[in-house]
C-alpha cells in the first residue's frame, strides 16, 4: 500500500464507463459510485501499479507520485507538474486550462458575494494539486459587473455567477435580495 501513490481522475476526459472501478481489488474507488471513478481509499493503491490506468479506454487516469514516466495507453503522457515556461511558471499553452469565472456585483458590502469568493478560494487550493497532477492549469477569472454592457456581455443573470470552462454551476437561479 502507498502514502503518496494514488489515481487522479480527469472527468473532462473521464467516459464513466466504470472499467476502473470494476478491474480494482483494492477499494480504492468508491463502488457505490460507480460507474463514475470516486477515489475514496487513495492509502489503499498499491505503488506504482497503474492497473486502473492501463484498463481505462480513454486515458483518464494519472497518477500522484508517478515518476516513472508512464504514457496511459488510450491517452497522453500523464505528467506530475504543468511544464513551466520560460518565466519559470505554468503558462496555459503548457497544459490545459480549467477557466473558472467568478461573476459578481458587489464584494464590499454583499454578504452572498464575499461568502461564494471566499469558500471559491479554499475549493481552489485544495484542488489544483490534483488538477496540476492530471496536467491541467486552474485559471480564476474574478469580473465584477459594474456595467449593463458587461451584464450583457457575460450573459449575466445572478450574483454571484461561478462558471468551469462556460459552464454555470448553478443548475437554476432564484431571485431574492442583494
């Protein structure tokens, strides 16, 4: 069993097919999840096996700690780190980005606003290892709506608004006061 060996899971490549969860032995995934991969045991992988990754149809799976320059076999090269550029930091043509817009109208004074940037931030830093790890980049696109013509732009509807690569998080939206 490992302590810093474990599959991360891309769901924007992940089909949910389940072939992982189902080829594990080792409770590693979450079955009752299933077919979707939910990685529940992460101390319970086995190092430098890359069983669940060799079984996966679409490449979805790379691993924390993989240093051994595997190449998933329906997929990319996994990576640990996104490659840094020449000013030493990820760069987005380096790896794929994760764009998280963050729309709002006020962050001095309301309350709902203030609360989703805070609780935003903290789901950001615990996050992007695990992204970084799969090879992707987290970019935060904070845009206040100060204007109707940004409102129009932004296809505003709500404050606040959180968006992942265009896609609203919210699945409906309830008008009460700001």
């Amino acid at each position: 069993m490992a302590k810093s060996w474990y599959p991360v899971i891309d769901y924007l490549s992940c089909i949910e097919c389940g072939t992982c969860v189902n080829f594990c032995p080792h409770g590693v995934y979450d079955k009752d999840k299933a077919p979707s991969p939910v990685v529940v045991s992460p101390e319970r992988c086995i190092d430098h096996c890359h069983g669940c990754g060799n079984k996966c149809p679409v490449g979805a799976i790379a691993y924390v700690g993989d240093d051994t320059g595997w190449i998933p076999p329906n997929g990319e090269k996994a990576e640990t780190e996104s490659a840094p550029c020449c000013c030493g930091e990820a760069c987005e043509n380096d790896a794929k980005v994760v764009l998280i817009q963050y729309l709002y109208l006020d962050l001095a004074t309301c309350d709902r606003c203030i609360g989703a940037d805070a609780v935003l931030e903290e789901v950001l830093l615990t996050i992007s290892p695990a992204l970084e790890t799969a090879g992707y980049h987290t970019k935060l696109e904070k845009v206040e709506i100060s204007s109707e013509e940004l409102a129009k732009e932004y296809r505003f509807l709500a404050s606040p608004t959180i968006r992942v690569n265009g896609q609203d998080i919210c699945e409906s939206v309830q008008e009460n006061a700001c």
